[in-house]
C-alpha cells in the first residue's frame, strides 16, 4: 500500500509540473558549457565526471572487446516486465554478471547474475570466449573500485582539512595494486585504517549490469517530458535498492559499427540522440 500511495504522489507531482512547464521546458547543461563544472561542484559534488583518455588503453581494449563478445554470443535479453498493471518488454537488452549469487532487482523483476570467473567456484561457459569477456569485467570493477578509492579518499581530505590525517595513513592502494591493476600511479591513494572498512564496502562492485541499445533503431521510444532531450531508453528513476553511500560507477561505450558512427547531424543542445548518454537531477 505503501508502494502504491508513493507511486500515485510521484505521478501527481508529475503531472502538476507539466502542467507549469506547459509548452517550455527545463533547462539542462552538458560538459561543453561553460556552467557544467560549477554545478557539478556545487550541487552534484559527489559526482565524478572522467574522460575516456584518462582510463588506460589496454583496459578499453580488454572491456570493449569484452562487450562486442557477449553481444555476438546473443547474451543480451530484453526483459518482460509489469508497469502500472500493463506487459511490456524492456527497449534496452541487458544481462548481469557478478559475483556468484547476486541479485539485482528493478520493476519487480529480479535478475540473477551470470558468474565471473571465482576462485573457489568452478564455473564451466560455453564458449572460452565469454570467459574471456567475463574476466574482463572483474579488471574493470578493479580498476573503478581503486579509483572510486582515490576519489572519495580526495574528497574526505577535503571536508576535513585536517592535515593530521596525513601521519595515521596506510598504503590501501598498494594491497589493491598487490591484486592486480593497471598502474602503478594509482599508488597515490591512501586511506587512514579506520576508514578502510567503510570505503572498501562502498566500493567494492560486487556486480556489472550490461545495458545494450541503438537509440536510432528504436522509434517507438517516449520522449524526455521536462527537458527537451529526445528519446528516453531508460526513463528518469532512482535505485531503491542500493546501500546508502555506496558508489555507482558507469561506463559508456558507443559499438563500433552501430547507428552511432553514421549519425553526423543533430539539433539536441550538446548531444547526439544516436549515443548513449547519462543525466542527473535532484
């Protein structure tokens, strides 16, 4: 019941607002204007916002092959799911891969994962290949989980102040790179001893959702209601299932070949309606 009376007050706020906005709409920016970086700053601060050519060439390669593997593999599902008391089938082909056992749960549909590769868990693929592919994305979460590390260490210096810190630290980084990452200049990261359990769980990716679309292939999509920024593969939402202050991290990838490459013109302020692209707000 509870579920049902928040959903009915979410639809009339909704409703209330598209009755203000009427024939205008919201304004939104992107990372080509000018204001995006002190709105990131000042109320998006825990968002952080990296280029491609800042993660290491050889872990792009490793994941992007990764992703064109499991696609060419058919591993990509729509799911059928029930919204406001109607079947649809999802317009975005998505599968999870984890850790053994987890779960992750969306629309009332919860998805199990397919599992990476575990030592301890004897887990058999039907192809070397998504084995391949399977490993890639540990490498990834290894990568995000140091540098989500590095990025929350830097703010929490920030907060604080407190220049103290510095003398009770321990080289958390290093037990990471000890593991297996990419480079050794993450090594500057260090995380004071009381802190390691509290960011090793909110950074520890337990589990990757794969979501896999061409937006120009897709024409029955809805449109976005309050910014003008066209078609919609995921509508606005929040994830009521994660652990309070725990990381998201998400990796974009356009696939070589897709309606994305032949797409040249566009009217959308700062995007390309044929790439996948993210929004935030509060």
């Amino acid at each position: 019941m509870k579920r049902r009376a928040g959903e009915r007050e979410k639809e009339l706020k909704k409703k209330k607002l598209l009755e203000e906005l009427g024939e205008g709409k919201l304004p939104y920016l992107t990372p080509a204007d000018a204001d995006f970086h002190h709105l990131q700053k000042t109320r998006y601060s825990k968002l952080i916002f990296r280029k491609s050519d800042t993660v290491p060439e050889e872990l792009h390669q490793m994941v992007q092959d990764g992703f064109l593997t499991l696609r060419k593999h058919g591993c990509f599902f729509q799911d059928l799911v029930r919204i406001k008391g109607k079947d649809f089938f999802t317009p975005v082909s998505r599968i999870l891969i984890g850790k053994p056992g987890c779960t992750y749960k969306y629309l009332n549909t919860r998805l199990f994962t397919v599992p990476w590769p575990t030592e301890g868990c004897e887990i058999k693929y039907c192809s070397p290949q998504i084995h391949v592919a399977c490993k890639a994305l540990i490498k990834l979460n290894d990568y995000l989980h140091i540098e989500a590390v590095k990025a929350l260490q830097g703010q929490n210096l920030l907060d604080t102040k407190d220049t103290t810190v510095i003398d009770r630290e321990q080289n958390f980084a290093t037990s990471l790179i000890e593991k297996g990452s990419f480079s050794k200049d993450q090594s500057s990261c260090y995380v004071p001893e009381d802190d390691y359990t509290s960011l090793n769980n909110r950074t520890s990716y337990n589990l990757t959702l794969l979501n896999y679309m061409d937006p120009l292939q897709m024409p029955y999509l809805k449109q976005e209601p309050y910014f003008e920024m066209g078609n919609m593969a995921v509508s606005w939402h929040h994830d009521e299932n994660l652990v309070e202050r725990s990381t998201v991290a998400v990796y974009s990838y356009s696939c070589e070949g897709s309606s994305a490459e032949e797409a040249t013109d566009w009217n959308l302020k700062g995007r390309d309606p044929a790439v996948w692209h993210v929004g935030l707000k509060k």
